[in-house]
C-alpha cells in the first residue's frame, strides 16, 4: 500500500501552509503532519523490530491513527495507513502473504481500499454495522465487499449489530477469522486495534468488555503461533474514553501475552448480552462468506 505522490504533496502543501481542512471532520493543523510521519514511521519501525528477528512481537502505540486513511484520501483523523505501510514493508521484505485482523468499532476502509486488488494480503475488518459517513469514505463495510480482480475474495468485512459485546466477538473470532486465517496461510500478521469498541466508548457500541480485548488477544496470539511462527504486530487505532480504553488495552496485551491470571480486574464494566443475536448474525455472514469466496470453500 503506497500513497500516491499528489496525496503526499497535498499534505505537505497544506502543512507548509499551516493546516486546512482535508476533508469532513479531518484537519491537518499545526503539527498533524509531522505527527502523523512519526507514527507511520514508529509502525515501520515495529514491523522492522520483527523483519528483522529481534523478535515476533512488536506493538506500535502511536497517534493519530491510520486505517482510514486510503492511497488518495484522507479520512477519519487518518492521514497516513500506519499498519498498511507496515504490509507493504513486510511484503518488500520478502514476506509472502499478511493477514491483518482490524477490530476498530469503524471499517478499516483505508487499509482494505489499499490492497483491494491483492491476494498477497487477507484484511478482515470487525466493525459496527455503520455504513459509509460520506465522499470521504465512499466503503459501506458490508459483506459484499469483497476485493476486486486477483483480490476478490481477500477482503472480510464482519460488520456487527450494535451490542455484539464480548462472546459475539469471540464467536465471530473463532468461527469467522480463524478459519479465514487458515484457509490464507499468512507468513506474518497484523492486529489492527481499538478501544472504541469497548463497553463504554462514546464513539461505539459494541460493548465489549475487558474480558473480551483479552479474548481477542488470546484468540490473535494463538493463530499467529500457528501459522506465522508467531509472528505478530499490533498497531493502534482508536479509543475515546481515555480511562476504559486503558484498561481494554491492558486486558487486550495480557491476552496476546497470555498472562495467566489478569492483573488487573475490570473496574465498571457489566452488559448483558444477546448471544443468540449475535451468533445468527455471524452464522449469516459466514454463509455469505463461503458462497462467495473460492478460496475459503478449497478443501
């Protein structure tokens, strides 16, 4: 995934000038661009951690975000694709096939766009049923769409009614992504995160609780250690209750670290749940799925 060279030269002019609006809701304002250039390159420099074999775990905690941010557009505070940069390097690296798992509370529409045409890349997006918001983000996320050319069939969008809550998600984790993930056979993964799908923030509703971020990393940890060699990067998205998105993120790491007993306790959150709800909206998307998609039916 590369911006084009007039997108680049649009931020940079607009920086140079200080700042302008770039598109509904998203500002580039003094200090955005340098802002945005260090977080891609501190995604970079995670992936590289991993490239590299230091290591197979690799967190970038970095602002602003950026999986709405497609090669040609600006959108939803993003400006730059932090963890599509990061495919793009794993892939020039030698790397044959990523997998990204995006579990933001909006469609990682930037990064799905980016490799839309790619079988090199699986993006599977977890997201609150929202539909488009405008021209800057024309993707609806719904089931139908699905890549185009040789990347038909490698982009999953598992858009989830309000108040999936924790055993929705981890339903849809291990009936829906995993298989995904086998069917891929990835050589490196990405888990694209945050906290606005939590129980409490005012950007979501999903109602997922502690327990839940660490489900999905527990979930994420053991599908890299089977088919990446355990490797894994985690990029940060969104979150907007500062207190709870801490606390989410600190369940979601124990989980992907595999604590075995948590550290911390989950202070406020209780919702109740409609399981069955939840399980028949994902049972429909996985028969969508697999009617549609060749290599998810390949014995």
């Amino acid at each position: 995934m590369c911006n084009s060279s007039e997108y680049i030269n649009e931020l940079v002019e607009a920086d140079r000038k200080g700042g302008k609006p770039i598109c509904a809701g998203t500002f580039l304002n003094p200090g955005s661009w340098d802002s945005a250039l260090l977080a891609a390159g501190t995604t970079l420099s995670a992936m590289k951690y991993i490239i590299d074999g230091h290591g197979n775990l690799s967190y970038a905690l970095v602002r602003p975000p950026g999986h709405h941010a497609q090669p040609n557009q600006a959108d939803g505070y993003c400006f730059l694709n932090n963890a599509g940069l990061a495919v793009h390097l794993a892939l020039s690296s030698g790397y044959k096939k990523v997998a990204v798992i995006d579990i933001d509370v909006h469609y990682g529409n930037g990064t799905a766009e980016g490799f839309y045409g790619s079988d090199k890349v699986l993006t599977i997006s977890l997201h609150m049923n929202h539909g488009s918001w405008g021209p800057s983000h024309p993707q609806n996320g719904t089931v139908d769409e699905l890549g185009k050319e040789k990347g038909f069939g490698y982009n999953l969008n598992v858009p989830l009614p309000n108040g999936t809550g924790d055993k929705g998600y981890d339903y849809a984790m291990r009936n829906l992504v995993a298989p995904a993930i086998k069917k891929f056979e990835p050589d490196m993964m990405v888990l694209v995160v945050g906290q606005d799908s939590s129980a409490f923030d005012p950007n979501g509703r999903q109602c997922l609780t502690m327990d839940g971020y660490r489900n999905i990393g527990q979930t994420a940890r053991g599908l890299a250690n089977k088919h990446t060699g355990g490797r894994l990067l985690i990029v940060q998205e969104g979150g907007y209750h500062v207190t709870y998105s801490a606390y989410c993120l600190h369940a979601l790491l124990e989980g992907v670290l595999k604590v075995p007993v948590s550290l911390l306790a989950d202070p406020i959150a209780y919702y109740p749940e409609d399981e069955t709800f939840s399980v028949k909206v994902v049972e429909s998307i996985k028969g969508y799925h697999l009617n549609c998609v060749p290599f998810l039916r390949e014995a």
